[in-house]
C-alpha cells in the first residue's frame, strides 16, 4: 500500500469534504482503522464505467462466439459421429 493512497479514519472524521474530493477525482483511497485496513473507497462513477466496458467486452465475446458456431448440433448423432464429421471436415478426410 502506498502512503499517498492511504487515509486514517481520523483525518477521515476531520474533514470529510476533501475525502471525497479526493474520491470524486478518481483516487482510491484505503481507510486506515487501527493500523490496520478498514475499507478501500473508489468514485461510484469509475466504478461504473469500468463495469460497463467489461459487460460490452462479454458480450461482444459472446457476439464472436455465437457467430463462429457455423455448424448446429444434429440431435440424431452421438457425440462420437459428431467429432468424427468435426476432424473429416478440419483435415478434409472423405
């Protein structure tokens, strides 16, 4: 933990303002509570935002996915038919 990132819960209780001024400028703070830490406390917005880009991360992932499965699974073969087709058709075996 580095110092300028770290906060006692007494100079917290002193000036609450500039805590979460701090906070509000995107700094993440670790409240010190008998020399110990107590909570770490980030701003609700990069919170948010980091969220939301790895949500659109999962589902563009998920976009990739779906678009690469070209083949449906035949309900009428058994598992060991299927893989069989997957490696005739990967190294062209007739």
């Amino acid at each position: 933990m580095n110092r300028q990132n770290t906060i006692s819960i007494q100079e917290v209780r002193k000036d609450p303002l500039a805590f979460l001024r701090q906070i509000n400028e995107g700094k993440t703070m670790v409240v010190i509570y008998h020399s110990k830490p107590f909570a770490t406390v980030v701003s609700a917005e990069s919170t948010v935002s980091r969220e939301s880009k790895s949500t659109k991360r999962m589902l563009e992932y998920a976009k990739l996915a779906r678009d690469s499965a070209h083949n449906p699974i035949s309900p009428t073969k058994s598992y060991k038919e299927l893989y069989a087709d997957d490696m005739a058709n990967k190294y062209g075996i007739s």
